[in-house]
C-alpha cells in the first residue's frame, strides 16, 4: 500500500487510535505517520485506511502490533559513546551520590540501563525510571536481556563487568537491574512523574515529532527537572530557545536548567 493522499485521509486513524488505545498521534508528523501507516498495511495487505481502522478498532493484537510499528525506535546500549564519556566525566559528578534519572521514551530499555551503568561507574546509587508508550517494549526492557546488534557499542570493559553473555544473548546484571525500574507513560500527553529528577534523558524520540509538539515535549521535560539539573537529547536533537524553558547548553547534546 502506498498512500498518496492529504494528511487530514490520515484523521480517522489518529481517531482511532485515541479512542482505543488512548495514544494520541496529533504530535507525529505526517510524513512520519504515512511512512509507518503503509509499511503496516504492506505487511499486513490491508488495502486502505478505512480497512486499517476497522482492523485495529475490532482485534486488539493487530492494535498491539500496529503500536509497537508505530512507535519503533533504534536503540542500543551506550550509544554514541563519546557522549557516555562527557555524561560521566562531567555531568554525573555533579549530581550528588545518589541521582534520579529518569530516561523518557525509552524503548526496549538500552539506554535506561546505560544510564544505570554510568551512573555505577562513578560510584553513585541511582535511581533510574524508564518509561515509554509501548507495552511489548516495556516488557522486553523489564527482561534486560539483548542480542549482538544491541552491544554493538558497548566498551568491552562495560560488557564483562555489567553483563553475562548467554549464547546469543547478554542479560544486564541483577547489581544494575535493582536500580531500574519501568512503567508506562505517553510523553506527549501524561503528566510528567512525580517529583524532580537531577537527570532526564530524551534522545532520537523526538524527531519524528511537529515543532509544535518537539517545544511542548522539552518544555515539560525541563520542568520535570530540579535547579540544577541536565537534560540529555540525541545526537541529531535540539531543544529550541531553551531559555523559554530555563534550560542553557551545557555542552553537544546537554541543557542544564538554572539554579
């Protein structure tokens, strides 16, 4: 299927999927939205929006499936090192002995756990939130378990102390798994976890997002921190007039709110 339509033929399924699963695409561009909506239809050989809103609407698995399309992400354990570096070298020093980190929009779990590590290598006790909209990768974030391509980047020194290789697979460590934890939570329209966080990851969740909605995410991000405290974004993110949000650089990729 390739839809070759205006954006408003993509309503009924952004309606749909409010009413059924409470996840609201008004946020997604367009472009974004088409992309994954025909790459699902072409697996499935569902000819047209319509028969995709009655299929979703009436089998809630192709509703699960169709979420985890929708919201599929790369991810991998210590991705682009050389910010692993400057966040252990110079971020988390700052932030005390026992930091609270939470890693929005966190997929499959790689980069809570890598928040976990890093924080363990500077001799912190960090509590670390992970929380993302789909359930099938919160589950898999809750096993910490990963295959090859998921390690590709990991330091070597970082896999042999904070991972057992099983066969295929290598499973965090139960002294990193005790400080994570999961849940889930739609960034775009929950209300931001309770109390202040000294570190908040958000990284490549943003940039499928409208401008309008990428403004609103940052925003409630840096309002979710404590003074003082880093937001973390991806490599090909930006937060824009991060003064309207209290928030200055700190460095590629890091904003520190004020004090």
């Amino acid at each position: 299927m390739t839809l070759a339509a205006p954006a408003s033929d993509l309503d009924p399924v952004r309606l749909a999927m409010k009413r059924h699963s409470g996840m609201d695409l008004s946020g997604v561009k367009d472009q974004q939205l088409e992309r994954r909506v025909s790459s699902f239809c072409r697996r499935k050989g569902i000819g047209s929006i319509a028969e995709l809103v009655r299929a979703i609407s009436g089998d809630s698995d192709l509703l699960a499936e169709f979420i985890d399309r929708l919201t599929i992400n790369v991810t991998n354990l210590y991705r682009n090192p050389e910010r692993w570096t400057h966040l252990e070298k110079s971020v988390l020093p700052e932030l005390g002995p026992r930091p609270t980190i939470w890693s929005a929009g966190c997929s499959t779990g790689a980069e809570t756990y890598s928040l976990a590590i890093a924080a363990l290598r500077t001799g912190a006790t960090p509590q670390v939130l992970g929380s993302d909209i789909d359930r099938a990768s919160l589950d898999k974030a809750r096993s910490g378990r990963y295959i090859a391509d998921d390690v590709r980047e990991l330091p070597k020194d970082i896999e042999s102390r904070y991972f057992t290789h099983e066969g295929a697979v290598w499973a965090v460590k139960p002294e990193v798994a005790r400080h994570v934890r999961f849940e889930r939570r739609d960034l775009l329209n929950d209300r931001p976890p309770t109390g202040q966080f000294d570190l908040v990851a958000c990284r490549n969740v943003v940039i499928y997002f409208t401008e309008e909605a990428k403004d609103r995410l940052h925003k409630t991000l840096a309002e979710s921190l404590r003074p003082g405290g880093y937001l973390f974004v991806g490599n090909a993110e930006r937060v824009n007039r991060p003064a309207d949000s209290n928030l200055a650089p700190a460095g590629p990729q890091f904003y520190r709110k004020a004090e």
